[in-house]
C-alpha cells in the first residue's frame, strides 16, 4: 500500500502542442502525437480506480501502446498527493514522498528509486504533451499495489474490490502456460467475419488495442505461439492477413503472444471470450450503406455516403480518364447503378456496382484538375472535389509521368531537386515564379507510387512535391511540347542499391549496457557505414531511419522489397556478461538462386569483414527464419549484432569513435565486396 506523501505543484513539460479529440466513454477515439508523429488511437477505454475512487484525468485518459497500459502521470500524481517536477533539459520526472525519491527519464527504461536503477519493460513518453507513465512502472516505483481486471479493463491502484478477475500488474500478467494452437477463419468473404482463436488451456489475461484504423491488436499474456506467424488465407472481405509473434519476456509472467489482424480500413468489432477462457472470439460487423447524398457549393460538389456504421472506406483515383474511385469493402448496400448528378458542376456521374461480390464501389466522374479531400467520421464519409487553380498539367499514369505543358521556357537543367523520402517526399524547383502557367494546389494521383503532387511557389519560385508512396527517382526532359517528370523505381536508375537498417529507434530502445544504448549506437553506425559508401562506392543508398525515429520492421522489410538489391540492419547484442563477439544472421528465401547473391552469403561475408576490423569472438552466421526483417524480405538481407553492450569489453571499444568508423569501414567494404561481386538482379 503506499506511504503519505506530500502535496505540491505539477511542473510539467513545454513542447509543442497539438490538438486532439478526446471520446471518454465505453471507447477512446482520438490522435495521439507521439516520437514525431500522428497516431490514430481507437480502443476501449481503460478505468482508473485509486484507493477505491474512480479517478478520470480531465485532460489525457489511460491508453495502450504496444500493449502496455500508459498512465497520465499528472492526474495520478496528483490525486495520490505526490510532489513531482519536471527537468526539462534533462527531460527527466521527479517524484518524491517521505520514503522514495524516483527519477523517470523520458525514452528511456532505466529510472532510479532512491538512487538505485532500476529497468521497466516499456519506457515513460510525452503523449499529447503529456508525461505518461507505464503502470508497473509506477507500482515498483512508489511501492504500491497495482492491479488490472481484465473483463473491465480496470487498473486499480491500492485497494481492490473483491470478486475481481484481476491480474497484478507489477507481478506479470498471466500465470497459465496456454498454447495458442488455432485460428479458424470465416468460410467466406461473404459470410458472418468471425474468427476464433483456441488455446491449449484457459488464458487468463489478454489485452485489446486497436491503433490506427488498418489493424486490431490482441496480447494473450502467459502464452506461447502455435500459430503461423504469417496467415493470409483468411476468406475475408475486411481481414487482409494475421500475423503472430512470440515476445519473451525478461521476467516470469512478462511474455505474451501477439496476434495482429491487418484490416481493409476502419470496421466495428466485438471481442468476446468462451467462459472455459480456451476460446477468444473477434467478430467484424457488417455495416450497411444508408443513403448516398449529394450537393453542391460555389466552390466545391459535395459527396456523403453514410452507414449505420464504420465505412472502412478506400479513396483512390484512376487517370486516362481521371475517376475518383470509393471502395467499401464488406459491406452491405442497395442503390441503383447511376446517382443523380443534378446539380453538380465538377462531378459528371456517379456510379455504384460490386467489386468481386463483397466490395461495394462508388465511382466519381470529374475533371483531373480539381481538390479532392475526404474524411470518414461517425459513419459517414464525406468527399469533396472541389476548384483548383492548376492548370496546363496533366498525370499519366500510364507512363508515371507528370506532364507540364511548355507554356513558358523552363531550363531544364536548373530545375533543382529535393530528395526528402524520410518524410515520404520528393521535391523539384523550378528557376522562377510558374504560378501564372500552372496555378497552385494538389493533385489527387493515388497509385502505388504518388499519393498526391503538390504545386506551390514561395520565395519567387514554383516548387513541385511528389508526396510517395514508395520511394522513387526523379528525372526531367523537354519531349513533344511538354516538361515531362519521370517517375523512377531507383532499380531502374542505379546499379546498385542498398537500404541500411539502424535497428530500433523512438520508444524502441532496444538493449542498453555499461552506459550505452542500442538504438542510438545503431544509429551512429549506420550513419558512419553511409558516408563511408558514398565517399567510395557507387552503391546508392538509402536509410530506413536517419533520427530517433521508429520506423515499423513490416516496413522497413517492405521498402527492401519496392526499391533495393541488399539490405543491411545493423544492431548491438546482448546476453550475459560474459558474453561477447559479432555474429550476423540471416533467413533463407524461397526465390534464393545459386547465380545471384544469396542473404546467407552475404552474412558470411559480412561476418568475415566485421570481426576481422574488431578482432572481437567470431560467434558466426546464423539461420534466425523467425526475425520479421529477415523472412519478410524477398532480397538477400542481413542483421548485424555488432558487439554485446552488456559486454564490459566490447562495449568499451565500440565506444570509440576510431573503432567505430573501423566497423562502418569494415561493413562499407564488405557491402562494395558482395554487390561488386556477386550478380544482384
């Protein structure tokens, strides 16, 4: 139970602020801003209980990130009476009571109880300006009983009411040894979407979270996995695949496993458990189309589509002729083929039909060179095609060229370029102010590779933003009457192209020892490995992170896959304190071919080069078929445990700036070696 504390004032942190939309109720659905980015959070919300009281923070409710429950630390504080304040150029919390004094650092798992260390499983973060704090982390912090009931999706704080089926949360989650050993689909796309999940034995505690509006996510604590870690057989119209995933925990009771449904869009769900707990049932509503409303402004034609629940709805836009496509995938609806268009003046028809049976599709006739924004709330999805002011342009897609009429003479070869595919974007400007040829404002592509091409001029000169959807090379000609921007799959435009990989990043620290950590050495030395290669190799490459940044390992694989010939992700190790070395490992691929560079024989060479330059244990290469990086790939690909940092002595001499630009040498050589050596395409 916890001891009295002092009252006193909250000093919290100035960062930048950033509006949300809070629903507290039986769901929180609102934005979450968190690592640089916007988070879409849709989930049931989480009860507060302290001492026997309900307790709601006015201005951040309790979430999941990652499947740990995030507390606001503010409310809770306060409302225990604790003294806190903020450090802001150390980014670190203090709490202080008559017995404890805590020192939380943002980002990071370590904090310190009264001077001691000590390591959460999930660091503390600013969330929507706000300091949010793991559960347990509280509970070994300040001594006190923290328990969550999961039918309620209550954490209760000291006392608890009786007849709960609670778990404590500073204990571990579960105390069962279940296997999950099935996953049964829906008979077809156009049957009930219910799938069921069966353990070997009760699973006494899972947790729900739906991030975003493309995937639900579900840990069963106190389990091991069965299941295929990759199932795309699903014989759904909104479930795209499940993917499954062992985490073991550092501590009894911390595992779980995780099963992730990737969604067409946005759907409404129930998740129920069978009352021996061996069953857990995640059931996908059928919404039904409603109405399909149209009208019309000086300025822009209006489309609503409303359904009695969420749409999931898919906008995309077809060129030659220009058509803005809206798929709403497992829905039920009845209309006529042809909505009245009367009325409008940028949209020329409007159609309705089925795709495939189960996808229910609306199509807009317009004019490629109008706006069209779109958004999906409560139901109903609104799109407006509304005027633009660009003009002598046009997009073929069949060709990925954007055309710009030769109104004006524009020197090709001072059109200066942009590069910025980190923040999904290529940028061209053009010599001079274009905005009385072409206008301003965006233009709608949504193909595999263009979201959208924006126009603008600022500063006297007319700038144009290919927003990407893959990453994508850039060139530009004088053909036939027009400026026409080609856009290039890099494969198509270098020889050799490399993604380098600095593994973790952002909330994902990943291991930490003898005062460094992972996800920043990564960093560093996929920063030394990419100015070794550009000073001396004609290797293109390309990073999957250049910050603190944590980008999805599904993506990074799937970047390596669109645009690379090799990818390379480079991590530290961790194990015992003895445990010392390199190894590098990899996964075989189905499309491996003795003529062309395998991934395993590129960790060989990497090993060689690596260990020779450190003069570290050779622990080898390793076949690891169960890393996402390595089997989700379709190029070779590699993962580099450079050194072990709970190693006293290695992480000593990776520590050094001189043996660390040895390894980025050695790593650089052994990438020139094998994609100089060995046929890559």
């Amino acid at each position: 139970m916890r001891k009295t504390i002092k009252r006193a004032l909250w000093v919290t942190a100035a960062l930048s602020l950033l509006q949300s939309v809070t629903a507290f109720g039986a769901y929180v659905d609102m934005n979450l801003f968190y690592n640089g980015q916007n988070h879409a959070y849709y989930a049931k919300e989480i009860t507060m209980v302290v001492d026997g009281e309900k307790f709601t923070d006015p201005n951040m409710p309790a979430v999941s990130i990652d499947g740990r429950t995030m507390l606001p630390m503010r409310g809770i504080s306060e409302k225990l009476g604790c003294e806190v304040t903020w450090n802001e150029a150390a980014r670190q919390v203090y709490a202080v009571s008559d017995t404890h004094t805590v020192v939380f650092q943002i980002d990071s798992t370590t904090g310190y109880k009264n001077g001691q260390a000590f390591t959460m499983d999930v660091a503390p973060m600013i969330i929507n300006d706000r300091t949010m704090l793991p559960v347990r982390a509280l509970a070994d912090a300040l001594d006190l009983e923290v328990t969550w009931d999961d039918p309620t999706r209550t954490v209760y704080i000291g006392e608890v009411p009786s007849g709960t089926g609670s778990t404590t949360e500073n204990q571990g989650a579960a105390t069962t040894s279940a296997k999950l050993t099935g996953l049964s689909v829906p008979a077809s796309k156009s049957d009930t979407q219910k799938f069921t999940i069966t353990a070997s034995a009760a699973v006494s505690k899972y947790e729900e979270v739906y991030v975003g509006d493309n995937k639900v996510v579900l840990d069963f604590y106190g389990t091991t996995n069965g299941l295929s870690e990759n199932i795309t057989a699903t014989n759904s119209s909104v479930v795209t695949a499940v993917r499954t995933a062992y985490h073991a925990g550092a501590t009894a009771g911390e595992s779980y496993t995780r099963v992730v449904f990737d969604l067409t869009g946005k759907k409404d769900y129930t998740v129920t458990q069978s009352s021996d707990k061996t069953k857990v049932y995640v059931e996908f509503s059928q919404t039904v189309v409603t109405d399909i409303d149209t009208s019309s402004t000086s300025s822009a034609d209006i489309v609503k589509i409303t359904g009695d629940g969420s749409l999931g709805a898919q906008v995309s836009t077809l060129q030659n002729p220009y058509r803005i496509v809206i798929d709403l995938p497992g829905v039920a609806a009845d209309f006529d083929e042809q909505i009245s268009t009367s009325g409008l003046s940028r949209i020329s028809e409007i159609r309705t039909g089925w795709m495939n049976g189960t996808t229910f599709r609306v199509v807009l006739e317009a004019d490629m060179l109008t706006n069209l924004t779109y958004s999906e709330t409560n139901g109903v999805l609104t799109v407006k095609v509304e005027d633009s002011t660009l003009d002598n342009l046009e997009f073929d897609s069949t060709n990925d060229e954007l055309r710009l009429k030769a109104v004006e003479s524009i020197s090709t070869g001072s059109i200066s370029h942009n590069d910025q595919y980190l923040n999904g974007y290529y940028e061209l400007t053009l010599p001079g102010d274009y905005s009385d040829v072409y206008g301003y404002g965006k233009l709608t592509v949504s193909d595999d590779k263009i979201a959208s091409i924006e126009v603008s001029t600022s500063g006297g000169k007319t700038k144009i933003r290919f927003n990407q959807n893959i990453i994508s090379c850039y060139s530009v000609k004088e053909s036939g009457g027009y400026y026409v921007i080609s856009i290039q799959n890099p494969q198509d435009v270098y020889d050799k192209v490399l993604l380098l990989d600095a593994g973790h990043g952002g909330n994902d620290p990943g291991t930490s020892g003898n005062g460094l950590t992972e996800k920043t050495m990564n960093l560093t030395m996929a920063l030394k490995v990419e100015k070794y290669l550009n000073a001396n190799s004609d290797i293109k490459v390309y990073l999957t992170r250049d910050s603190d940044t944590r980008p999805a390992n599904e993506d990074r694989a799937k970047t390596a896959n669109q645009i690379a010939d090799l990818m390379v992700s480079i991590h530290m190790n961790a194990g015992v304190a003895t445990a010392s070395g390199t190894e590098t490992l990899y996964a075989t691929h189905s499309n491996d071919n003795a003529s062309m560079l395998t991934s395993q024989q590129a960790a060989q060479i990497m090993q060689n080069y690596l260990t020779a330059a450190l003069q570290l244990n050779n622990r080898g290469v390793k076949l690891r078929s169960d890393l996402l990086i390595l089997n989700s790939t379709t190029v070779p690909a590699i993962l580099v445990e450079t050194c072990f940092l709970s190693n006293a002595g290695d992480a000593l001499k990776i520590s050094n700036s001189a043996t660390q630009d040895a390894a980025a040498a050695a790593m650089g050589n052994a990438i020139i070696y094998m994609m100089n050596n060995y046929n890559l395409r």
